[in-house]
C-alpha cells in the first residue's frame, strides 16, 4: 500500500461505522462487478463490524486474504 493509501486508510479508520461502510460500499462500487459480486453483503457487512471493533490491528489480515477466505467458503 502506498503511502498516501495509508494515511488515507488511517483516517478513515477514525470515522464512525456508519462512515466506513459507506467508505466501503463506494470503493466497492468503483471495482468491475466481476471482482466483487459472489460476496456476500452481510458476511461482508459483519466482517467490517468486527474489524472495526478489534482494537488489536496485529491481528488484522488484508482485504486479499479475506476475499479468498470468502471465496473458499
């Protein structure tokens, strides 16, 4: 992730949950339909709510990783 990517990923961190799911459903918006449409919205939404509640970002894993445990489901 580049810098700027990260600066804007800590600050967005900062927002309330109902600002960060918005975030996310408009990035997710900006991808091919292709890329995003097997997820499961509430599996994705719930994802989010536990991120957002663990304080413990070392055990945080990336967006990659989570697709493919999705995908494997």
């Amino acid at each position: 992730m580049s810098s700027s990517a990260s600066a804007i990923l800590k600050s967005a961190l900062a927002l309330s949950e109902d600002d960060r799911l918005a975030i996310a459903d408009a990035l997710l918006a900006t991808l091919p339909e292709d890329d995003y449409q097997h997820l499961d919205e509430e599996a994705f939404a719930e994802e989010l709510k536990r991120r957002s509640e663990d304080k413990d970002r070392s055990a945080w894993i990336s967006w990659a990783d989570l697709k493919k445990q999705i995908e494997s489901q």
